[in-house]
C-alpha cells in the first residue's frame, strides 16, 4: 500500500472546501487501496480556524485516511524541530523563509513537502480553498483517480492506459513524476475587469509575463492562453497525455508531485506573489520528465474578499510582484529550457545544486527590467482609472521596496534551495509522531 499525502492549504473560510477533499481522500483510499493523509494547513484567524476544525471534525470516518489539522502554532513547532535536527542556519531566517508572517503560496507548499516527508508519503496533491469539483452523473469527478493512476510509474508503463504520448526519445524508463489538470471557471487571476475595460491595456500587462524574444504570433497566443485554463469545457470522459507537461496546461490546485521531486527541489517562497508556486512545473518541462495531463478539472471561483477595496488592491499588488519576479524567473527558465535533460543526474533525478545556481545567478541582473515594467505598470493603472489609480498611487509610494524584494525573493530562493534537501531528510527522521493526526 503507498501512502500519499493530499493537501490543503489556506487562509480564508472554506469549511465546504474541507468537506470536499474529505470525500476526495476517501475515494482515493476506497478505490486504489492508498494511505492517504490529508493534511490541511490552516493559516486562518481564529474564528474561521475554529470554524474548520468544526469541519474537520466533521468528516465521516474512513478507513485508509488519517486527517491532519494544523495551525501555525503547530507548523512552526515541526519546522522548528526539523531545522533543528538538519543542522541548517541561520536557523531563524530559513523558519521565516518557511513560515512567513506573509502570504507565500511557495511557502505553504512547501511545508507540506516537508510533512509528507515526515509522514513517510511517496507523492503530494494540492488542492486550493477557492475551488471545487466538478461533477458527472451526480458523482464528484476526482483528480486524484489520475494522480494515483500514473504517478510514480514508469513512463512506457503508462503508456499504454494513456490517451495520446508525446514522450521524448528516450524517456520511456524514467518515472511519471508529475500528474496535473488545470480548471473551469473564473480566470485563475483576477484581471478579467481589466481585460473587459481595456483589451489593449490587458495584453500590455500579461505581455510582461511573457518572455521578451517570442515571435509576436506566439506572444499573442501566449497572452490569449494565460489564466484561462480549460475554459468552459465540461468533464465528459478522462482524457490524458503522457508528454512533458506544459506550465500553460496545469494549474496549482489541481497538481500532484512525485517524493523524487519536492524532496530535492523546493519552491520559491515569495511572499505577496502570484504564481511562485508554478517554478517546479516549469523545472519538470524544461528537463523533460514524463508527466501526465489529464482532464479532470477543477471549478476555480473567486471568494468575496477579492470583491472589497482592501482584498482588490492586495490581490494587484500580488499580481505586481508576480510581473516583477519574471524578469528574474523567465532568466532562469531561460537556463533551464537551454539544459533540457541534462537537469538530471545518471539516476534520471533533478540536479538541485544546478538548478540553486541558475537562481543565485539571476540575481546579478540589471534591475533596469523591474523599473521599466513598474513604469509601464503605473501606467496602465493610471489609464485604467477608479479604483486601479489607487494602486498605481501605491506602486510609486512602495517602488524601492517592491524592486527589492523582486529581487531579494530569489536570493531567499537561492538560500532555501541550499539548505533544502538536509530539511527533506530531516523531516523524514522526524517521522509521522512529528505530525498529530485529528482522528487517530
């Protein structure tokens, strides 16, 4: 029986998000015969915190599924243990880097790597509180029937169950390290107000996101992809492909990862930024690992809180340093796509010192970059008008400082990407009597 951990991550109410991947756990130990742990990681204020262990204690028993509900308290009180017993320092900086008084979507992510370590997990699957499942028949659609159908294999073992394989030469012997589907409903980042003002404005935005020496035609292809994932297409059959898998194709709440690869490589951990989440999913691509792309996807929607003043202007400032941080990320996928397969060692496994150096490296870029695309980002704020000059108001108060963190976010990277691998050890040293189980 492999044991695999099935994760939540969140900040906000989602007491019916939390039923949902219950249900999801569930089917994956009833159908496939797994251990699953589901591991929810609460980062909440204390009334919905309370709120979800409500919920929590709610989910139905089920045999095959051990529940875990942890609170920062208790987060930090593992990450203090196993960067204790790694040795790693300065001890403090990398618990910050690990649990930061900020919102980090690397971070959080992280961290279950670390406790599916702990909890003896051979994969993790992500699941987001803003997102739920769609259905067929009555019946929730899981994407963990996929995840758990491939993940871990030998890429021609899989070959033969899978819809279409676009497999490099060569790979047929290495492992499917990564399985993902991307979503329905509303754009994963919230700018389709911006798209619906000014379509100009929009793709002078997205077009920051994108890689500078793209033929125009495939810029504008990109640009017309981006945050949409799958539409409005509806769940009516599993369709999958064994290829390396394309960044533009999966999505983070909707992601499972082989131990082989968060054990050696970890994300990068920005705070108040979009999208640092998705650097292993272009790491994989670039070094042509087998994944699986499959169909089953999520409902992604927007919670109220983005609808206020003050959850608007944080989620544009989020998105902001996303923008900022891919003149750093784009020179390292750069790297990456230029090194191909030989991002693996003679074991087929990611060559992380290698991958460190190509981060630390970035930071010696020109920050003439981030000026320029702040600037042209005051700009598009300004023609935007209402509530989007307030952000360009914050945007020229804030300016040094958000250049430095685009910048030092990848020192940060750098530093965690040094010190990673003796955490994965340690936590797995720790063992499961380091992580409380809800209902065990």
């Amino acid at each position: 029986m492999h044991r695999v951990c099935l994760t939540l991550p969140t900040h906000r109410a989602c007491a019916g998000t939390i039923a949902a991947v219950g249900a999801e756990a569930a089917y994956g130990a009833r159908q496939f015969g797994a251990e699953v742990h589901l591991l929810v990681l609460d980062s909440s204020p204390g009334p919905v915190l309370a709120e979800h262990r409500k919920a929590v204690a709610a989910l139905p028993p089920s045999p095959g599924v051990t529940v875990h509900h942890l609170d920062e308290d208790e987060q930090r009180a593992f990450l203090r243990e196993v960067i204790g017993r790694s040795g790693g320092a300065p001890p403090d900086r990398l618990l910050e880097l690990m649990l930061p008084s900020r919102l980090s979507y690397g971070a959080c992510t992280n961290r279950a790597f670390l406790l599916a370590q702990a909890l003896g997990c051979t994969s993790v699957h992500r699941r987001d509180s803003d997102s739920r499942y769609q259905h067929l028949d009555g019946e929730p659609v899981f994407p963990l029937h996929q995840e758990l159908s491939c993940l871990g294999r030998r890429a021609d073992d899989v070959r033969a169950s899978a819809t279409r394989s676009k497999l490099p030469p060569g790979a047929g012997d290495r492992r499917v390290t990564m399985a993902g589907g991307s979503f329905v409903g509303e754009m994963s980042v919230d700018v389709a107000e911006i798209r619906d003002l000014d379509p100009d404005t929009y793709r002078e935005l997205i077009g920051l996101s994108i890689p500078e020496g793209y033929p125009e035609i495939w810029r504008g292809h990109l640009i017309d992809e981006s945050f949409r994932g799958a539409g409005d297409t509806t769940f009516d059959g599993d369709r999958t492909l064994l290829a390396p898998v394309s960044p533009m194709r999966v999505d983070m709440c909707n992601i499972a990862l082989d131990h082989e690869v968060y054990r050696r490589v970890p994300l990068p951990p920005a705070t108040d930024t979009i999208g640092s989440d998705y650097f292993l999913i272009h790491l994989l691509h670039d070094a042509k690992m087998p994944g699986v792309q499959h169909n089953r996807h999520i409902v992604n929607f927007h919670t109220a809180e983005r609808r206020t003043d003050e959850g608007f202007l944080a989620y544009q400032l989020r998105f902001v340093k996303f923008l900022l941080s891919k003149a750093y990320l784009n020179a390292v996928y750069a790297r990456t796509a230029a090194a191909g397969d030989a991002l693996l060692d003679a074991d087929g496994h990611i060559r992380a010192s290698e991958v460190a150096g190509f981060v630390r490296d970035s930071t010696g870029l020109d920050r003439a970059s981030s000026a320029h695309r702040l600037d042209v980002l005051d700009d598009a704020y300004r023609r935007l008008g209402d509530r989007y000059k307030t952000v360009a108001d914050v945007l020229v108060e804030r300016r040094s400082r958000l250049l430095d963190e685009a910048h030092d976010d990848m020192a940060d990277f750098a530093l965690l990407m040094d010190h990673w691998e003796a955490l994965t050890r340690a936590s797995a040293e720790t063992g499961p009597a380091g992580v409380r189980a809800v209902n065990r």
